[in-house]
C-alpha cells in the first residue's frame, strides 16, 4: 500500500492542489454545472493526442468554435489545455522509454530528433507569435478570425496522413540512426510546425510524427517524439498568451485540464487495449470530417 502511495504521490499531490484551486472559487455549484462537462472533452482530446502523436488542439478547435468563442480566445485556450495533457503524456512517454526501450535499438534516435526539432520548432512558433508585425506575417494576423478554415485544412491533411501510414505499421524494419537527409529535414519542418501551431494550436508534432513514420523509423517512437515536442511548444506559446492576449477562458481550462492530464496518463494503456491499426482508422476518419465540417462548403 505504501509502495503505491509513493508511487502515485505527485499524482495525489496535484489533485489536491486542483481541488483546493476549485474550492476557492466563487458560484462553486454553478460553476460545476456550466464547465464541468468540458473534463470529458479534455480526456478525449488528450487520450487522442498522446496515443496518435496529433495534438489535442485537433478536438479542442472545432468544439471550441461550435460554442462560439473568437479566434484567439480558441488558440489560447486550447494551448493551455494541453499544457496539461501533453506534459503528462510527455513524462508518461519518457518513463516507457527509459524503463522498456533505451536498449532498444529502434528507440536511440529518440533523443536525436528531439535536440533537432525543439529549439527549430520554438522559433518558428516564437516568430509567429510575437514577429506578427512583420509583412510575412501581416496576412495571417489579419485572417485570425477565419482560423477555422485554416484548421479544416490542416485537419483534412492530417486525416489523409493519418489514413495513409496505416500500411506502415505492419513493416517490422525501421531505421536506427538519422541520416543527413533527416538532419536537414527535421529543423525544416519543426520550424514550419511551430509557425502553424502558433496560428492553430496544432501542427508541429503532428507533421514530426508523419515525416519519421514515411521515413521508416519505428512507430511508436515518432509518437513519443511528436508528444514530447509538442509539450514544449505548448509551455512556450503559452507566455504570448498570458502576456500579450489575455484569452484564456480558464473556466474551460480548470476542468478540461484535469481531465486532460488523465488523458494524457491514460493514452498508452488505450494504445495497449486496442489494435493500433483500427485507432487509426477511427481518429483519421475523425479528423477528416472534422476538417471537412470546419470549411465553408455548405
């Protein structure tokens, strides 16, 4: 009994922390009854995100938008979201790696792509942020408002992405060490996933985690690549906010975000549970109609 308390102890320590958080809050009653079905939606998101390597702003910017909140109110909020879910994914990730993989011989670029992608990924999402001013730039601050038509395109070539590696996962040989090809090509896209994600809180893990898998690198391993990296991005892009935008609707955060930190600690036992290939199925599907439903088609 003592060896599970002190194995869940931060786990122990945190609630009471969100609990004491959520006592002090003024309306307490209506305040469970208007948010508290936004933990459900974080568990969702988060559980799909650190089980596929796509960020949870994939769930949280269309629902987001349904219930009518503007552009940045939707990407700052969803950044904070995910602040919880992805770190708890991270750590959860980083603790499969260190206890069952670092021998093995599929996981050792791990460590590699991460040092490429991370600091390449923060100042592309840096750059976006805080370089709006700039004429590159200029546009797409202009269009913020229409993010969701950006996001429905995004969606739509994540789902077919997400569709298209399927056949991958059968292959049983993977790359062991990064080329200079991938040298090259990793900064590239981390830097350009992080403008992305800036714009729509999704991005640079999901377009990390596709280019290993065509690369023929192990599966798994680009998840754990794409999550980690993505939990960084979402702690840096969360300055801007808090700064800068002030948009946060934090009743949505206070409860979406315990649910999704269960979500983020949940994700690799779904990944164990169920046949990865049919998750597959069923997310890319998702996010295509997601993407499809997002544009002003109808």
């Amino acid at each position: 009994m003592l060896a599970v308390v002190k194995q869940n102890l931060w786990w122990c320590v945190l609630g009471g922390v969100w609990l004491a958080i959520l006592a002090l809050q003024p309306n307490l009653d209506s305040l469970i009854t208007g948010y508290g079905a936004f933990s459900a939606l974080g568990i969702i998101g988060a559980v799909f995100a650190n089980a596929t390597g796509a960020g949870g702003g994939v769930v949280f910017v269309p629902f987001f938008h349904h219930l009518g909140l503007n552009a940045t109110q939707i990407v700052a909020t969803s950044f904070a979201i995910q602040c919880f879910g992805m770190t708890v994914g991270a750590i959860t990730w980083g603790q499969y790696y260190r206890r069952h993989q670092q021998n093995n011989v599929h996981w050792q670029p791990l460590s590699s792509a991460l040092i490429l992608c991370i600091p390449a990924a923060i100042g592309g999402l840096l750059l976006a942020q805080w370089g709006a001013h700039l004429p590159a730039f200029g546009w797409f601050t202009q269009h913020l408002a229409r993010v969701h038509i950006g996001f429905g395109f995004f969606s739509i070539v994540l789902g077919l992405a997400i569709l298209a590696s399927i056949p991958l996962l059968k292959r049983t040989s993977f790359q062991k060490n990064l080329s200079t090809v991938d040298i090259i090509m990793l900064p590239f896209i981390a830097f350009s996933g992080g403008i992305i994600t800036a714009w729509l809180s999704v991005g640079v893990g999901e377009l990390v985690a596709v280019y290993l898998i065509i690369r023929r690198f192990n599966i798994t391993m680009a998840i754990a690549v794409a999550v980690i990296l993505t939990a960084v991005c979402v702690w840096c892009a969360m300055a801007f906010h808090w700064l800068q935008t002030h948009a946060v609707v934090w009743q949505i955060v206070l409860f979406a975000g315990v649910g999704a930190a269960l979500g983020g600690r949940l994700a690799k036992y779904v990944v164990l549970a169920f046949d990865v290939k049919h998750l597959k199925i069923f997310f890319g599907i998702w996010v295509l109609l997601m993407g499809v439903g997002a544009l002003p088609l109808f």
